[in-house]
C-alpha cells in the first residue's frame, strides 16, 4: 500500500433526541493509505454513514481529529471544506442521486461545471470516464432509460469527474442485485489499485466484503476490530 491518505482519531458524534443524547460514533480510530479499499461493515444504525459524512467534511464531530491527504477536515471552514470535496474527495451513494433531466454525460460533466473546467477539457475526461466504467455506448442516455447497475456506474464515474484521491461509497450496492452489486465493488477495487486511490466502501452485504483490502466493523458506533493505527494512536499514549 502507498502513503497513508487518511487518518482518523478518537473521532465522536453525539446527537441530541429529546432529552437523551446519542453516540453515533464512539472514539473511532483508523488509518487508509493510498491504494486501499476499505470495507466499513455493521448493521443499520452502527455508525457507518455517520463516519462516512465526517471523514467527508458532510458533518463535524463533536470531539476527535480527521486528516485527509494532509489536510485538518475537523478544523475546516466551509469554504476549505467546499474546496475539499471538490477537488479531494468523490462521492458515491445507495440512491445514485443522478439529476433525471440530464444525459449520463451531462451527469459525468456535473462537477467539472461546479470546477468551471474548459468545455473541451471536460467532454475530453466524461468521454475517457464513461469509457473507463462500461459505457461509453451510453453517454446520451437519461437515468431512466439505464439500468440501476448502469446508473451506480454513472455516479461513479461522476465522482471520478475530478480525479480524487478519496472515494466515499455509502451503501453503493444497497439497491441492486447480488451479480450486479459485486460488478460494482469489483469496478471500485479496480479502480483504487489502478489509479492510487483510497477508497472508504460502508456495505452490510458479507459476499461483498472479501473484494476490500482491509474491513473495519463497527457496532453500536464503536470500531470493533480492523483499526489498523499504531499502537501510540490506539492507546492515546
């Protein structure tokens, strides 16, 4: 594996309900170098889209430290967290989320826009980026007209769109098929090794665990096993 891209520690986030506080998350620690997928597994309400939106600058927490390829998440303002997931870090989600009225392409091309890349730039990468995940046959296509494998693989590729060294996956094949969801995870294990990347992968879904270098478990909102941090991080010494 490559240098570490990410690094969380003693990272907490409580949420009030009521008159009683939750733990969402529970003084989790770990590192993900570059050119690691890493599976984050548990059962619904273990923490695992919670700690995804914080190692993604989507939430604060409310005590701990998260670094991303060098750079404090936890102390962030908006506008450098704005900046960060941006040009840093891709986003992929259980619900696709692809805007319906726009082309698989124009979709791909969504972050290049927010970027303000040049026109010819940008149709040059949706093209290589469509290519890369399967379909570049169905670049004019609309959402409903592709099939759920075919939409996750357009969000993929939409969170490739500018080029970052973090890949957050929450649920990615929570809404397909067993053969489809494993061509998913088998794209996104490809595409980390080829490209250097880190990807964090939250799944419940145990056949698909065994395609991720490393797996974290989380439970109740603590990491349970799989931390993989040095000895000094984990004792807090």
């Amino acid at each position: 594996m490559g240098e570490e891209l990410v690094r969380v520690e003693g990272v907490g986030r409580d949420f009030t309900a009521g008159d009683r506080v939750v733990h969402a998350v529970r003084e989790v620690s770990f590192t993900a170098a570059r050119g690691e997928l890493v599976a984050i597994r548990g059962r619904s309400g273990a923490g695992k889209t919670t700690l995804l939106n914080l190692v993604g600058g989507l939430d604060r927490p409310s005590h701990g430290r998260i670094q991303v390829a060098g750079h404090d998440v936890t102390a962030a303002g908006s506008a450098e967290l704005l900046e960060l997931r941006r040009s840093t870090i891709g986003f992929v989600f259980q619900s696709f989320g692809l805007i319906p009225i726009l082309s698989a392409a124009e979709n791909v091309g969504v972050p290049m826009r927010l970027a303000k890349r040049r026109r010819a730039e940008r149709e040059e990468r949706v093209t290589m980026l469509l290519e890369l995940v399967g379909l570049g046959g169905q670049a004019a296509q609309r959402p409903y007209e592709l099939s759920g494998g075919q939409q996750q693989r357009v969000a993929v590729a939409r969170a490739l769109a500018n080029d970052p060294l973090l890949l957050i996956a929450d649920e990615p094949t929570g809404q397909l098929d067993s053969e489809t969801g494993r061509s998913i995870m088998d794209l996104l294990r490809a595409l980390v090794h080829a490209r250097g990347m880190t990807a964090l992968v939250a799944t419940h879904d145990p056949t698909l665990i065994d395609l991720a270098d490393r797996v974290l478990t989380l439970r109740d909102g603590r990491l349970v096993d799989g931390a993989g941090l040095d000895e000094t991080v984990l004792t807090g010494s």
